[in-house]
C-alpha cells in the first residue's frame, strides 16, 4: 500500500510536470508561428524583388510580374514572366534566380523544364517565376491568360 500510494503521487507529480513543460512550449511554438507569419508576409514582396533584380542582372527581356492576390483560386501569389534569347540565356536566366535567392534565404520548391530549356518553372509557393525562350513565350502567352491580374513592368 505505501508504494502504491508513492507511485500514484509521483505519476501525478510526473504528469502536471509534462503538462506545464508542454503549455510552456507550446506558448512559445505559438509566438514564433505568429513571427514566421508576420515574416512570411514581408518576405513575399521581398523575395519578388530577389527574382527580379537576379533576372534583371542576366539581361532578361520583357520582365513582368502579375499580382494574383485579389483572384480567386490562383496557384501562387505572384507570377513573375521573363524570356531568353536562346535555350542558354534561359538556363543562366534559371541558374542565377535559383542561386540569388538561395543566398538570399528563399529556398526553391520546385523546378519544371530546366533540362529542355524552353520553358523553365521556378516554383517559390507564394511566388512562381516562368523563364521562356522567346517563341514559347508568344505561343503560351500567359499575360494574356492573366489579364484580369495587376501587371507591373520591369526594366533595369
């Protein structure tokens, strides 16, 4: 009876012990989330800017990004479009987005195309970044499939 008793407190002691480590690290799980969210914000125009200043640096043309935030059902936040003059000036186009933004804390979700080098995808989740050679670019034509979204034209 007397371990028993023991055992039955110390399991009590045990389990408010578990129970307030976990409010307390829960508490602050919690305020960190708020802080990446709030991050998370800001970082979204910023990392725009980290795309467009990497593709502006490899001389790409006719840089335009669109802003889907106020369309219903968009795949990202931002689409950021560019075209190369060949399948080489897309691929550096490609390689340097990738590297400014890894340097710059934003890393790549997801990459579609590189091997061809006609149509590269740049995925960012918030922000998707399409590198096209010139021809692909006219045929797809995906200015025109967004032309409800606010477009912004870049230059150096």
């Amino acid at each position: 009876m007397f371990f028993r008793g023991r055992w039955q407190r110390n399991a009590k002691l045990s389990s408010l012990r578990k129970l307030i480590t976990f409010d307390l690290t829960h508490t602050s799980i919690l305020s960190t989330k708020t802080e990446r969210l709030a991050k998370k914000k800001t970082s979204k125009v910023s990392l725009k800017k980290v795309v467009i200043d990497a593709i502006l640096d490899k001389k790409g043309n006719d840089v335009v990004s669109l802003d889907l935030r106020k369309i219903k059902d968009t795949p990202s936040e931002f689409l950021i479009i560019t075209h190369g003059d060949s399948n080489t000036h897309v691929k550096a186009i490609c390689d340097n987005v990738i590297e400014e933004t890894r340097e710059a804390g934003f890393p790549v979700y997801h990459t579609e195309g590189q091997k061809n080098g006609e149509w590269i995808i740049v995925d960012y989740v918030d922000v998707t970044v399409h590198i096209f050679y010139r021809d692909k670019r006219d045929f797809y034509a995906l200015e025109e499939l967004w032309n409800d979204a606010k477009s912004t034209s870049h230059k150096e």
